[in-house]
C-alpha cells in the first residue's frame, strides 16, 4: 500500500514539475525536465533510539533497510529526490504495550519486551553535491560527495498504527562505476515524533541508516 502512495507522489512530482517547466517560454537542454534524472535503490541496516532502547542489547535493534528514489539534479551542485525508505524497525517496549514479540529483555522479566515492527519513511530531500560546489563540475569525476536534508512521513501500518513527521539529513557518497552508473553510500539520520514506534515518553525518536546500492542516471545533459 505504502508503496503505491510512493509511486503516485513521484508521478506527481513528475507532472508538477513538467507542468511549470512547460509554461517557461524559452527552454534549454539543460532545463527540460527529463534531463539528468536518476533512479536509485540501496539496502543495509538501520538501528531505532527510542524510550526503551537503550536496555537491549545493540545487535538486537538493528533491523533492515531498503532505500527506493527517484530524483534530479537541476545544477552540478542542487538537486531533489523523492524516497521511499523502511522495511523493519526493532527496539523495546515496556509492559510488552507496542509490537511486542512477546520475548522478554534478558535481566529485565516481564516488564521489558523486545519490538519489532514493519515501517515506512516516505521523504523529500533536497541535495547539495559539495564536490561541485567547490571543486567545479567534472564529468570524469570518480567521487562525489552531497549533503541533503528533507522532511517527510514515518510511520507503520500495524497496530497501533501510526504516521508522523519526520526530518531527516545525511550524506550521500557516489561513485562512478560506469557511464551511467554509480554506486553510492548513504548515511542517514532520522528525527521523529516520540509516537512513532507506540512508545511515549521522550520528545523524540530518532533512526541511524547505512545503506549501500546503486544509481543509474538517465537523460543526461553537459552543464
């Protein structure tokens, strides 16, 4: 379901964006619309800061990630994606109120239980490539570096259910393995409304990622 709604917001990015660019009386290549766009996709593991977390054990809270994107570069140095992040999220919850998995917190009996639940993060970014910025644009480039910051939806679909306000900001490595093809190393950070996980009590939530994957950029276009 949640990736369904992914896809129709990127459609409506798209028409969005093709609708103002088609009112512009003069256009470029470098301008239309289609031009150096890409998709991206990554997976790896992420790790849940929540009320309980801090009880369990490290490597019982890191989880699943899978990153879907679609974005453009409108200058060497700005652009925007749309993504899609989620899959599992683990942690703790007390009295076994929120996702329990019904197995206790060693040392902690019944009054601590272990989490898991399956999550979604749909979030605009907007990325700022700090190698062009200040090296100068190069094609040949075999490394590039961005920051980004963006904000968006997280949330899960099971009970209880939720969906909240989230920012998120990272940095971004690719590198360029083929014409049209990079790999790139995704580290992320997640701020969330202390609902998220139906756990309350702090102000908020917050989520580490490292993903790692591939871009594949299409319609390019000199600068």
């Amino acid at each position: 379901m949640f990736m369904r709604k992914f896809l129709l917001a990127a459609m409506a990015m798209v028409a969005l964006s093709a609708s103002a660019q088609s009112g512009t009386a003069e256009k470029s290549e470098t301008s239309s619309f289609w031009s150096n766009c890409f998709v991206s996709a990554g997976v790896g593991p992420q790790v849940l800061f929540s009320d309980h977390d801090r009880q369990l054990d490290f490597g019982d809270r890191v989880s699943p990630a899978l990153d879907i994107a679609v974005g453009k570069w409108f200058k060497p140095w700005v652009g925007v994606r749309l993504m899609y992040s989620g899959v599992q999220m683990r942690g703790a919850t007390r009295w076994g109120a929120a996702h329990s998995t019904g197995e206790e917190v060693p040392g902690w009996g019944s009054g601590l239980h272990k989490q898991k639940f399956g999550s979604y993060h749909v979030h605009a970014d907007a990325l700022f490539n700090l190698t062009n910025a200040f090296g100068g644009y190069d094609e040949n480039r075999v490394w590039n570096g961005s920051v980004y910051a963006g904000i968006g939806v997280m949330g899960t679909a099971e009970a209880p259910t939720s969906a909240c306000v989230a920012g998120d900001f990272g940095i971004l490595n690719t590198f360029r393995v083929a014409k049209d093809w990079d790999v790139n190393l995704d580290l992320r950070g997640t701020l969330v409304q202390d609902k998220f996980d139906g756990e309350e009590g702090e102000a908020i939530d917050g989520v580490l990622g490292l993903t790692v994957g591939v871009t594949y950029r299409f319609a390019l276009r000199g600068w």
